[in-house]
C-alpha cells in the first residue's frame, strides 16, 4: 500500500512540475471524474489516476518545438511519470534475475516466520602432525531438517562473498579471529551462539537470503557439492553498474526525495546516541555476568562446606546410638539441596544474561556501526553526485552564453539554429558524455539512498522480532523455572516443619522411617560396650 500510495504521489507532482499543470486545474479534473472523495488519494487506484492526469496533460501541455513535443510524447506513453532533479528522482532498472532458492520460497509461504539456525555441538579435528587442528561447528536448521559441519574459516568465506556482491548491504559481523583461547571450552560456547546470531541476521535480509551462496552454506550437507560451490565463487566480481547486481525481481526501483536528507540526519545522530547505550548495556551485562560468576562460585563453596557438615554427621550418627544427630542430619541433606538449587539457578541466570543481554547487545552494537557506515556511504555519494552536477551545469551555461557552438560537443543531428534559439534544449544536449557521466552518478546515488533506507528500515523491523521473540522465550523459561524451583522450596519448607513435629513428638505425616529412628530403642549392650 506504502509502494502504491508513492506511485501516485510522484504522478501528482510530475504533472505540476513537468508538465506544468496547475494545482487547481488537477483538482477541478479529478472532481469532475469522481465527485466523492476526489481528494484523498487512498481513494484512487494508480491506473485510474494515472488515466485522468495523462488526459490532462494532454490537454494542457503546450509543444514549444519538434523535440519537446517528442520527448512529452514519449513521457506520456511510459507506465510511470518520474521526477528528474536535484531533489527527487525514481526510476526503475533493470538487473541479473536470480531464481528464488528454497530459502526465498519458504519465507515467501511462511512470511511471519524466523529461522534461527542452532549451533548446539563443534567438534576440534585433529587431521595430523603437519596440519593445524580446526573447530568445525554442527549447523542445524530445522525447519528443512538439514544438518551441516562448517568450521569458522567457512563463516569468513561467506562474509567476505557477500560483501563483495552486495557491497550496500548490511552484511553481519562475525567475532574476531584468536589464537590463545581457540579451543577453550567457554570461548567456543560463546563463538557459537555469535554465529548463530550471524546466521539468523543474514536470514532476516530479504536480499541476502536470495543468495546461492547463502543457500549452499546453509542446505549442501555434500562436501564435494560444497567445494564446488566455493571453487565457482572465485570467479564472482564486484558489480559495478546497477544492471550487474543481484535479485529475484531481475529489477531494482531506484529513488531519492527531499525528505530522504532528513531522514538520514536523525537516523544518523540516533545512532550515534543508542551506540553509546549499547556500549553501556554491553559494559554493564558484562560486569554483571562476571559478578554473578564470582558468586555462584562462592555458593558452590558454601555447597561444599554443607556435603562436608553432612558427611561428618552421618560418620557420627553411624558410629554412636548415644545422642544420635539424626534430625540434624535431615536438616543439612535440606541445606545442600536448597542451596545446589540455588546454585543451578544462578548458574541458569548467569547464562540467560550472558546470551541474551551481553552477547546480543555487542552484537547489535556492531550492527548499527555498520548502518553507520552504509548512511556514511550513502552521504559521501550523494556530495560527489551533487557537486559534479553543479559543476556541470556551470560550465554548460557558460559555454551557452560565452561560447560558440562548436564547442559544445553536441552530438545530435537536430537543426543546430534552434538548439541555440532554446536555451533549455542547448543545456539539455550539450556535453552529452559528461551528462551521462552525472547520470550514471545520479543513478548511483538513488540506487544506494533506496538500498540504505530499505536495510536499515528492515535491519531494525527485524531487531523488533529478535528483541519480542527473546524476551517471549525468557518470561517462559523463567515462568518454567519459577514453578520448579516453588515446588523444590515447598517441598524442603514441609520436610522441615515434619523434622521440627517429630522433636516436639507430633508424628501427623511424618515418615515411619523417621519415626523408627527416632524412638528406636538406645540398648545397655551398646552403652557399656
């Protein structure tokens, strides 16, 4: 509805700025065509409103020469009116069609679905004396039932082959390469959960996804088939012109308005501010995972001081009947539990922030670095497009009024007296190859001011799914664990309370046994002996 409503907000200001119709006479057209609700664009389709402004346009625009009655002839017969300036400019292109691959399908029946691949196992190969040893990570993506082994250099491979054929997108970062923690336990456990990340970012990109590249990665359990795919992609080049990129469409609509500088300033300068929350979040969650360590750890230390106390009690208890510390002995057996219980929760708790505040926050934090650098991009193309435009456009009306025509590099066979009679038509053909040299600049410029908006706008529509899906997750795992651990604390709370009935000699719902060994006999034999 939003690519729609567009089309017919660019047809409207065409007709007032190309072709010079006036508001009024736009408005008494429509009304004439549909007395109700004439004004309120959602009540047009593109066609019925492109029919009523083409007739007007018609009837309105007056042919001041041969050429400029050509080239309105030729605007009026295309499918879309588009503006062509400085401040706003929409075309469509065409490019390299590529077949929708299975990824692309199933998020094209399942639109509301996130596919998140697991990492849940790696393996370090040892393949000889001469060979480096490797991590290779078990990918796993249930939804095509598929299972592949891809040690790290592969992610790399896969980052780099998509920097290069899509150079502005927002290609995902990885976590950096080390050499003193390769194959540590905790920094391997910690590597995968960032691939995964890597892995789910890409498949929430419209564009990447579409890959081939993505695809074999993903769904090629063949290490032959693989290899291959990793052979051809040597032979990839980095597009250069529009028409050499990637899509499934085969066409990239590109624009630009003067509501885009906008756009970009705040998103520019929101970045700039959340970045340094996020570095923040990530500096706080850190800190606070490293707390929660040091303290699991000194309950784990208390855990072990308790078995101790235990222990010796049972020792006591099985060598003497005199003063027997059975209560006693319960009542710890209820201490190392309660507080293992309190351990794996806090070890549970540790994790949940790590992954899930820690992790996913530095993660993010360098995603949005990356938004950064595709609005820098984006800015930086936009400066050079403007300013070779300018510069343009001063030397060609210099030429016209100080200049012979012969130095105009006209290029056209059209009556050269009336070219130099119209002095728009002179500035418009004059120059011919600089002039395509700003269009193709311009088109450029357009091509990568529509790529950043869609990918930002889609990168933080996505992080709204990731941020809602992760907190859904955590509220029922904590919901989960909330009610195990009420049911461990009451049943240690009612042990308790019967340990304590037994000593004032209250045996309702007390154990047998307890009772037993409560009022078991004390004999003279094992006194005096």
């Amino acid at each position: 509805m939003i690519q729609e409503r567009l089309r017919k907000q660019d047809i409207l200001l065409a007709t007032v700025r190309v072709h010079k119709v006036s508001p009024s006479d736009i408005l008494q057209a429509l009304e004439k065509s549909k007395p109700e609700n004439f004004n309120i664009i959602d009540a047009w389709t593109y066609q019925d409103l492109y029919d009523v402004l083409k007739q007007l346009v018609v009837e309105k625009v007056v042919v001041k020469s041969q050429v400029q009655e050509e080239q309105t002839q030729e605007n009026l017969n295309q499918s879309i009116f588009y503006i062509n300036d400085e401040n706003q400019y929409r075309e469509t292109i065409k490019c390299r069609r590529v077949e929708e691959n299975l990824l692309v399908r199933y998020f094209n029946d399942n639109p509301l679905t996130i596919l998140q691949p697991k990492i849940k196992e790696y393996k370090i190969v040892d393949e000889g004396t001469f060979t480096p040893n490797y991590v290779s990570y078990k990918i796993e993506l249930s939804e095509f039932d598929c299972i592949v082994w891809r040690r790290f250099e592969c992610f790399y491979w896969l980052q780099e082959q998509l920097t290069l054929i899509y150079p502005d997108c927002l290609i995902p970062p990885l976590p950096a390469k080390t050499f003193i923690r390769k194959f540590r336990p905790n920094h391997l456990s910690k590597r995968s959960r960032m691939l995964e990340q890597f892995l789910s970012a890409i498949l929430s990109n419209q564009l990447l996804r579409s890959s081939e590249l993505v695809e074999g990665f993903l769904l090629t359990n063949d290490d032959v088939k693989y290899q291959q795919l990793v052979l051809a992609s040597q032979a990839l080049k980095k597009p250069v012109k529009i028409s050499e990129f990637l899509n499934t469409s085969g066409e990239f609509q590109i624009e630009y308005n003067h509501f885009d500088n906008q756009y970009f300033i705040d998103m520019n300068n929101y970045l700039t501010h959340t970045n340094d929350v996020y570095k923040d979040l990530t500096n706080s969650s850190r800190v606070m995972v490293d707390s929660m360590n040091d303290f699991t750890q000194k309950v784990g230390f208390m855990i072990g001081n308790v078995t101790r106390m235990k222990e010796q009690t049972v020792e006591f208890n099985k060598k003497t009947r005199i003063g027997n510390l059975f209560m006693l002995e319960q009542v710890y057996s209820f201490l190392e539990r309660y507080l293992t219980d309190w351990n794996q929760s806090l070890i549970g708790l540790s994790k949940v922030v790590n992954e899930n505040f820690y992790e996913f926050f530095r993660f993010q934090r360098d995603m949005q670095n990356r938004c950064h650098e595709l609005i820098k991009q984006r800015n930086n193309t936009q400066s050079q497009f403007l300013k070779e435009n300018q510069d343009l456009l001063k030397k060609k009306y210099k030429y016209y009024s100080s200049e012979p025509i012969e130095k105009w590099q006209l290029s056209t066979e059209l009556d050269r007296v009336k070219i130099q009679a119209n002095k728009e038509l002179a500035i418009q053909l004059m120059f011919p190859q600089q002039t395509q040299q700003v269009k193709d600049l311009q088109q450029r410029y357009a091509f990568i001011n529509k790529q950043a908006y869609e990918q930002i706008t889609e990168y933080f529509d996505n992080k709204t799914v990731v941020y809602s899906t992760r907190l859904a997750q955590m509220s029922k795992m904590k919901k989960v664990h909330a009610q195990e651990q009420a049911q461990i604390i009451d049943d240690i709370s009612q042990s308790i309370q019967k340990i304590l009935q037994l000593r004032e000699g209250k045996y309702d719902d007390v154990q047998q046994e307890w009772i037993d060994i409560f009022n078991q006999d004390i004999l003279i034999s094992n006194i005096i002996q």
